[in-house]
C-alpha cells in the first residue's frame, strides 16, 4: 500500500511539470527595402504559443513567425515576453 501511495505521488507531480504552458511571442516587423515609401510603419503582432518547455517555445517563436512577411519586404524580430 505505501508503495501505491508513493508510486502516485511520483506520478501526479510527474505530470504537472510536463504539462503544456502558454508564452507570448512579440514579433516586430521592420520594412527593409528601400523602394518602400519613407515613414511605411513597422508592423507588430502578438501570437500564443504552446509548449513544454520554455526553450522549445522561444525557438518556434523565432522560427515560424520571423520570416512571416518576408516577401513584402520587412526583416522580423519574434521573441517572448513571458
């Protein structure tokens, strides 16, 4: 029986720490070619990501959202703020 109990215990606080969490990714877009007209704004999106870890949702948020406008011509800069 204590087994039982300890082998429990192990397995709910296993489970807490592998649960998935929400970070914020702050993306800024910069416009870098230079027949864009003078004073184009930056553009600048929010987006959530889901993840285990901390370190897999700063590298999905650099890679999936950096080169989001790319072919309009703006450089992005994605990081978390959470």
């Amino acid at each position: 029986m204590k087994k039982l109990l300890v082998a429990s215990l192990i397995a709910v606080s296993f489970a807490s720490c592998v649960r998935e969490k929400s970070y914020n990714c702050h993306c800024v877009y910069v416009p870098s070619a230079a027949f864009l007209p003078a004073g184009t704004p930056n553009k600048e999106e929010d987006h959530t990501i889901k993840s285990v870890l901390r370190e897999d949702a700063a590298s999905d948020c650099s890679i999936d959202f950096e080169g989001k406008y790319f072919t309009q011509h703006y450089n992005g800069t994605c990081a978390l703020t959470n």
